[in-house]
C-alpha cells in the first residue's frame, strides 16, 4: 500500500453529468492543504450522457490526484463502489455520491479523522438548504434535518454509514465484504453495510462532515420510497427490530397511524363516527410530528406547513405500500 495516500475518496457515477463537476471542484475549493495524501477515484458506472467527457477535461486542472475508472455496463452503485474500493491506495476510504458539494470545511474534518485513527468508521450530513424554491425538495430536506437533529430519540444513537459522505478504514471494509451486490440498485445496500460494519466497529456520527444535497421533485422520490421500504422489509424480518438506522419505533408507528387515518377518512363518508376516529388519528399524527411541522412553520411559513403535512402522510402510506409489497414478494420466494 503507498503509505503517502491517507485517503481515497471513492466517487460512482450513472448519468451524472448535472452534478459530477460541482462535486470536483468543490473537492478542489476546499479549506484543505494536504491534497498530496489524497486521492479521487470516479467509478463511472456505464454512463450515457457526457458524464465521462466531463470528469476527464478535468483530470489535468485540479489540486488533487483523480483517476477515473470506466465500467461498461450499468452494474449498480454496490459494484461500482467496492470496484473503487480495489483500486484505492489509501488507508481509509471516504464515500461520496455524485451528487452532492462539499461544504468548505468538511474535507478537513474527514482528513482529521482518518489521521488519528481512533474512528473506524464514520458519517455525516447533508444540509437542509437547498437552491430551488420549489416545494418538494426542501420539505425532504427539512424532514431528513429535523429527523437527525430535532426529533433524535432520547438516548439513541444515529449511525447511517450513509454514502452521501461516510468513511471507513480500507481494512475494515476489506474484512466485512464490502458493499452487498446483491443489491443491483440504491435502495438499501448502505442499511445493510451498517449492520455489518456496527458488529466490528462503532460507527461515528459527525456533524462536522457537511455536504449540500439538491434534492428531487415529489416521483423520483416516492419511487425510492417504495423501494427502499419494500427492500427494507427484508432486512427487518432478519433482524426483528426497529432502530434509528433506518426506521425507528416512532417513524414506523406514524406510518401505521397514516394507514388508519386514510382508512377512518374513507369510512367516514359511511358513517360518520369515523370522522371523529380520523380526527382522534391526526391529533396523534400531529403529537409525533409536531418537531418537524413546528421548523417548517418558522421556516416557510403556514401554506408550507400545510403542504407539508399532505406530503408527509402521502409519504407515509408509500412507506406502508412498500412494506406491504415486499412481504408479499418474500412469502412468495418462500414458495
């Protein structure tokens, strides 16, 4: 191992050409002196639009070392990402996703970490502003922030190794396998490397580690919502419990609560008990909500808030379609 790279930074793209030279060049601006210990790979993961082209006008004009990788066919981010891991000559390895800037400082921080050695593995944050002023981006944005800030249940620890930005020593990662390939695409392979990772080391949580994420409109998002619950679901019925990784106890009872007020609201219109049921409903929706819909109210204002409770129940129910869709698929390949 060349002992001058302290850490790779391990980058895979698909079609990222929107996003990849803001990422580079915010790796290049950062309040950092010590590029010559470190390196950038770029896994590009079979792109079609001009996402290589872009990452190579590149490769001569930054501070730092980046190679890029080619893989021919779209392989999924689990491959690309352990393929990087491969390549690397660092002892520690930072993840990041194509799709997001480095705050000024967070590359030092990341640096410090893998410097001392006392941190096996570790995970940041995306900040909750965002550059559009449309509605759906910043409500996922605001509801991630408060979900790791605001709402953290008393004594419990958040430690997504989230590959937005998350690090580990090579070794470890080495040892545990890696990124699960069985999971051709991002729905939970960084849940599942979580688990893993927590048996050998703890992970960290480091606020410090800061990156700015523009986050989709409502369908994209709600697609990843269904696959990740409905993929979800399996590792649930392994593990048999809740935790802050990726649902905890009160995130999975608002879901059931959303189920119960939809069904009271339709019953309703038959008789018209339920109506004060459903009204019983929100009030304890609104309990379990009340951190997140107090931000946004002094964040955005009382049309905000409005939206976003809507969108918070909506996205609830297609967390409970896709729990519910991936137990059906499970019993079916029991049989």
């Amino acid at each position: 191992m060349n002992k001058k790279i302290l850490l790779s930074i391990i980058i895979p793209t698909h079609n990222s050409q929107n996003t990849i030279n803001n990422l580079l060049l915010s790796i290049h601006t950062s309040q950092f002196n010590n590029f010559a210990d470190v390196e950038v790979i770029v896994v590009d993961d079979g792109s079609k639009d001009k996402t290589r082209d872009l990452v190579r006008k590149l490769l001569e004009k930054l501070k730092y070392t980046l190679i890029l990788y080619l893989l021919r066919n779209n392989l999924g981010p689990a491959k690309a990402r352990n393929y990087g891991v491969k390549k690397a000559k660092g002892k520690y390895i930072l993840f990041l996703d194509s799709d997001i800037v480095l705050a000024k400082s967070t590359l030092r921080y990341a640096y410090q970490l893998a410097k001392d050695e006392k941190v096996k593995a570790f995970t940041g944050i995306w900040h909750y502003q965002q550059k559009t002023n449309q509605f759906f981006p910043n409500f996922k944005a605001m509801r991630d922030w408060v979900y790791w800030f605001i709402e953290r249940e008393k004594y419990a620890r958040y430690y997504l190794f989230s590959t937005r930005i998350a690090g580990i020593e090579k070794k470890l990662f080495q040892t545990i396998g890696g990124f699960d390939e069985t999971f051709p695409k991002p729905t939970v392979e960084d849940i599942e490397l979580t688990y893993r990772i927590e048996k050998r080391a703890k992970i960290r949580f480091s606020p410090e580690l800061l990156v700015y994420h523009e986050f989709e409109d409502f369908w994209p998002i709600a697609i990843k919502y269904f696959k990740r619950s409905r993929d979800w679901i399996l590792l649930y019925q392994k593990r048999l419990r809740f935790d802050p990784v990726a649902t905890s106890k009160k995130e999975a009872f608002k879901a059931l609560l959303a189920a119960v007020l939809v069904l009271a609201i339709f019953l309703g219109f038959y008789h018209w008990l339920f109506f004060y049921f459903a009204l019983l409903v929100f009030v304890q929706i609104t309990n379990l909500e009340w951190y997140f819909w107090s931000f946004v109210y002094k964040q955005r204002g009382f049309i905000f808030l409005l939206k976003s409770i809507i969108f918070s129940i909506i996205l609830y129910l297609i967390i409970d379609i896709g729990s519910f869709w991936g137990l059906i698929l499970s019993r079916i390949k029991r049989y």
